[in-house]
C-alpha cells in the first residue's frame, strides 16, 4: 500500500504540491490559530462567495498571486496592529485569505485536475490541515518567549513567502492546472441555481459544513471537553 502512494505522488508531484501547501499555510487564518473572531469569519464567508469563483474565470496564476500577497499583507499588519481598526482590517485579510481563499484554492486545481483518483489527491492535500495544526501552535509557543508575538508573525511571513514564492516562481501554477473559461455570471442566480436544480449539491452540503462545526466546537471547548 505504501508503495502504490509513492508511486501516485511521483506520477504527479507538483499537483500534490501544490494542493498540500495550500492548505499548509491556510493555518495562518485558520481558527485553530485565531480563535474567537467571528466578525471577521463571517465576512470573509460572505466575500468567499464572491471572489471565490473567480478561480473559475480568471487566469490561475495571478489569482494564486493576489492571495499569496493578501494573506502575507495582513499577517503583517497584524504584528504592527496599534489600534481596533488595524485589527479588524487584518484579521479579515487572515480569514479570507487564509481560512477561505488558499483552503478553496487547493481543493479547487485538485478536484479539477485529478479525474482518476481524485479522492486520494485531495486526502493528500489535506494533510496540510493537521500538519499546519500541529507546526504553527507549536512554533508560535516557541517564538513568542523568545523574539515576542509581533516578530513571531513576522516569522510566519517568512516562512509562508520563502516556501511559496519559489514554488509560484519556478513552477507557475496556469502551466500545471488548466484555467476554465467560464462566462462572467451573476454569483447570487448561480448559487440559486445550483441550490434549486442541483440535488447532488444539496447532498454534499451537510457534509462540507457539519465537520467545520464540530471542529471548531471542539477548539473553542476544548479546555472544557478536556476536564
């Protein structure tokens, strides 16, 4: 069995790359990272809507880019954050870029490119998810005692454009996923749409959504799950 998934990753590393790192540095906006925010969550969910399915319509390179920059950006200004107004500003730009954006990014390119075998493409990708859970708390745990919380993001910074500018730069994204040409439609008639006429949409739906609950119950709850 170990071979067969040696074997499936150098059949298509970059992919897999791709769609792993992703979701790797998504935890920078996840809530595992940012706790209790809900007013920024809830708007980055709103604008996901929109500027979500531009992937669909958009070269994928420089949208890769802007998020890339976006999330980066707002991990910086959150270490320089001084007043309520710079905090709210940046941990949207967290939220969307990181929780929504780079998380809808790789499920996007791997659930396109991959027809054969596309559920074990994505269950690598996901690996970013625990393996960003496990690095980031541990590491900022680390940082904050030595260099203080503001250098510690800066170190985020780091480590996120170090990783992936080479990545973006050598391999660009548009030569190894293929864009989708999509007409320019309207997002809120497209997702009535999909609601009304897709019935396999409505089936998926509980289960993309419930394990996003559960999971953040148990972060906000887990000192008291844990007594």
């Amino acid at each position: 069995m170990v071979f067969r998934h040696v074997r499936f990753f150098r059949a298509q590393p970059l992919h897999l790359v791709y769609g792993f790192a992703f979701t790797f540095f998504s935890s920078t906006g996840q809530t595992f990272f940012l706790s209790l925010y809900a007013f920024a969550t809830t708007l980055s969910g709103i604008c996901l809507m929109k500027f979500g399915e531009r992937i669909d319509c958009k070269a994928i390179t420089p949208y890769v880019w802007r998020v890339i920059l976006l999330l980066a950006t707002s991990v910086i200004l959150l270490s320089l954050t001084t007043n309520i107004a710079m905090l709210l500003i940046a941990l949207f730009g967290l939220r969307f870029a990181g929780q929504g954006l780079m998380t809808h990014i790789s499920q996007t390119l791997i659930a396109r490119h991959f027809n054969q075998y596309r559920g074990k493409a994505l269950s690598f990708s996901g690996l970013g998810y625990p393996l960003g859970e496990m690095f980031y708390p541990t590491l900022i745990a680390f940082l904050i005692p030595l260099i203080g919380w503001r250098m510690s993001l800066f170190t985020n910074v780091v480590i996120l454009l170090a990783v992936m500018m080479p990545l973006l730069v050598l391999q660009y994204p548009g030569k190894i996923f293929k864009s989708v040409n999509h007409e320019k439609h309207n997002t809120a008639s497209a997702f009535l749409w999909i609601w009304h006429k897709d019935h396999n949409f409505l089936r998926i739906l509980p289960s993309m959504i419930l394990p996003a609950i559960i999971l953040t119950a148990v972060f906000f709850y887990q000192m008291v799950i844990g007594r």
